[in-house]
C-alpha cells in the first residue's frame, strides 16, 4: 500500500463486520500532520467504526491502517495499547471524566499512566487547562462542573500527552450550540498550534465547519470530497 | 430552477411533444406552478438554436403543427454537467435542489452524488463564515450566525433527502 504523500495515517480497503451486519466495506481515510478532516455520514452509516479501526481500538476483519509508516495490524495488542497512551488524543460525546478524581488530577491522569511524576503531570495539566480556560476549576470533581465545562476539561486531558492525532466522536453532541462553538474553538485551535492531526467524527454540519475537508461514510464506504470537487 | 435543464432532463427518457413535456414538468415539478405554454415553447426555441435538442417529427393533424424534440448528445452532456455542479449556497434552494435530486433519479444517475456535491459546497461556505466569525467582533458574528443557520437548514434537508432517496425512487418512478 502507498499512502498519500506525507499522510501521517491512512488506511485502505477497510472491511469489518459486527455477525451479519457489514460496518465497514471498502472504506478508505488519510490525514496529514496538523489536519482537521471530518467524518460524516448518517447514523450507523460506519463512521465510529471507521474512527475505533483508526485508532487501533477495533481491528478490521481485512484492509490495511498505517500510521507514521507502520502497519497497526503488525503491532501486538501492548505496542497499539502504547501507542495508543502515546501518541493518540481521544475525545468522546460525554467527557468520560474519573468522578472520583479532581479535574486537574483528571487531566493529569494520561501522564500518569505514562510514568510521569504527579507534580510534573499537574502542571503540564494546568497549562492546558488554561489554554481551553477551565484552570479555575482544578479542585472541582466533574460532578460539580457543567457539560461544557467538563468537555473542555475531557479536551484538555486528551491534548496532555501532546498527541500526535486527536480522535473526536461527536464532541459536541451533548453540549448546547454556544459551549458547543467554545469547545470546537478551542480544540482547533490548540490542536493546530500542536500541528496534531484531528479526526472528528460528527453529524453536524456547523461542527464539520470547523474541519480543513471532510469525508462522507455512507453503508460503509467512504468518499472523500476533496477529491471528487 | 433552470427550466431548460429540466425540460432536457425530461426529454432524455424519450422525444415528446411540447404538450407532453409541460404536463411531465407540471406533475414532477410544477405543483403549485405550472409552466405557461409560452414558457414551454420559447424555451424550447432556445434549446433548439443552441443545439440541444432537434427537432424529431412534426405531426400534422386537423390543428396546428406539433413538434416533436428529441434530445442531442451535446443536451445529455448539458444535463450531466448541470446535475453535477453545485448550487451556490443561498437561501430557498429547495426547489432547483429537489428538482436536480428528481432529475437524478429520473435518468439513472446517482442521486447521492448530486446530495453530496451540494453538501460539499454547502461546508465550503459554512467554513468561510466559521473563519469569519473566529476573527470577526461580535456584530461579524451574529451576522456570519444568520447565515450559518440557513445553509445548516439546508444541510439538514440534504441529509435527510438522502436518507429517503431510496422511497424517493419509488415515487419517481411511478
């Protein structure tokens, strides 16, 4: 396979099927270093599937995924699991913050897990925490945060690590259209200043309007419109 | 909504009289808006004198002449490249968009191409203005708002017009 000159992930002829039901059939995908390409389509047309096989949480039944040059279905389940604590960012709908921990500490929580001693991890968390403007809420536990608020914090977590590709399943969904903005705001905007890769998954056109191009994924196959304009 | 291209669209499942055309546009397309015979005719001159069409049979009864048009290949290719060039993004759409979407599926072309093109050129402009409004004051912003707010309507209408294409071809073909 030849991916697309100076993609930094990209995969072809992606087919995966849940028992009878084909999620995926022939997708295709690639996005270069400090690209915010969208990933649209209706529901259940297979375009989380396509985000989980990206990111290397789903394997696809056949097809090939390469990142940095690598093939991710050559790696073992612990090299993809590293490489997923390394150099992969993950945003979700709804935050998925630890209730028990504090925001900071949540925040912190990537680095953690990297080996990163607490004090070193809590002060890279709150620079990040500064930059998507909830520092003031370092003490708080996500219970006492609003929606937004928790999102910009679950945003700040998956920048931590400085990841080299942000994945975004509907990161907005849950929020109204003005936290909704803030948050698509200020992930672009950190996200690029990293020169990190940006796949969003989302249905909404005023979201996808914060992306580079988009691709649209309809009964498993994906169209990159880029290329048919 | 380019009445030409309809028309021509029309025409490329079979020739047909004036007569026939303006009754298959009224009851695709016309609704509350039937073409006048006037309208029907004149345009059918100007497809005629830019080669679109041809004349393909004159029948001659106890009334006038009827004319019948047949479309010419430099007609299909007007219609291919109608059908795959986007609207420009602008309000009340709807109607050349439904039109196109019909047409599409009328002459066995993939109408999803046609939802998709126009969705592509929709974010093409929502990104303009999303640019606009992050650099713009507030005043920029509520104005770049209004209009992000329509196309997103019509966005909205595209994905669920795709979502019913299969019934919509149903529909048509009866």
């Amino acid at each position: 396979m030849t991916p697309p000159a100076g993609s930094l992930l990209s995969a072809e002829h992606l087919r995966k099927a849940y028992g009878p039901t084909l999620a995926l059939d022939g997708a295709e995908f690639s996005i270069h270093p400090g690209e915010v390409v969208a990933v649209m389509g209706p529901s259940g047309s297979g375009k989380s599937t396509l985000l989980h096989c990206l990111a290397g949480i789903v394997t696809p039944d056949s097809g090939t995924i390469l990142y940095a040059g690598r093939e991710l279905s050559a790696m073992s389940d612990a090299e993809r699991s590293a490489l997923r604590r390394s150099d992969f960012g993950f945003v979700f709908q709804f935050g998925q913050l630890v209730p028990e921990l504090t925001c900071v500490e949540n925040v912190a929580l990537p680095l953690r897990l990297n080996g990163t001693s607490r004090k070193e991890a809590e002060r890279a968390a709150l620079g990040w925490m500064e930059r998507l403007e909830v520092d003031d809420l370092r003490k708080k536990r996500p219970g006492e945060v609003s929606g937004g608020q928790g999102q910009r914090v679950a945003v700040a977590r998956s920048l931590v690590t400085d990841p080299r590709v942000l994945f975004a399943d509907e990161p907005t969904g849950a929020l109204d259209s003005l936290n909704g903005e803030r948050v698509m705001e200020l992930l672009t905007d950190a996200a690029r200043s990293t020169n990190a890769a940006v796949v969003l998954v989302t249905h909404e056109a005023r979201v996808a309007a914060y992306s580079d191009r988009e691709i649209v994924v309809r009964d498993g196959r994906s169209r990159d419109m880029e290329r048919v304009v | 909504m380019s009445i030409g291209h309809t028309l021509l669209g029309l025409l490329e499942s079979g020739p047909r009289h004036g007569y026939d055309l303006k009754r298959a546009f009224d009851e695709k397309f016309g609704h509350d808006r039937p073409l006048h015979y006037g309208q029907v005719y004149s345009t059918m001159s100007r497809l005629l004198k830019n080669g679109l069409v041809v004349v393909d049979g004159i029948e001659t009864g106890g009334g006038p002449e009827r004319k019948r048009y047949a479309i010419t290949d430099a007609g299909i290719t007007d219609v291919q490249r109608w059908l795959a060039t986007p609207e420009k993004p602008e309000p009340y759409l709807q109607s050349t968009l439904y039109t196109k979407v019909v047409l599409a599926l009328l002459t066995h072309r993939d109408a999803a191409d046609v939802l998709d093109t126009q969705r592509s050129e929709h974010l093409r402009s929502m990104r303009i203005l999303t640019d606009r409004k992050r650099k713009g004051d507030l005043a920029d912003q509520l104005i770049c708002d209004h209009a992000l707010f329509h196309l997103e309507a019509d966005l909205r209408w595209l994905e669920l017009t795709a979502a019913r294409l299969d019934k919509l071809r149903e529909a048509v073909a009866r």
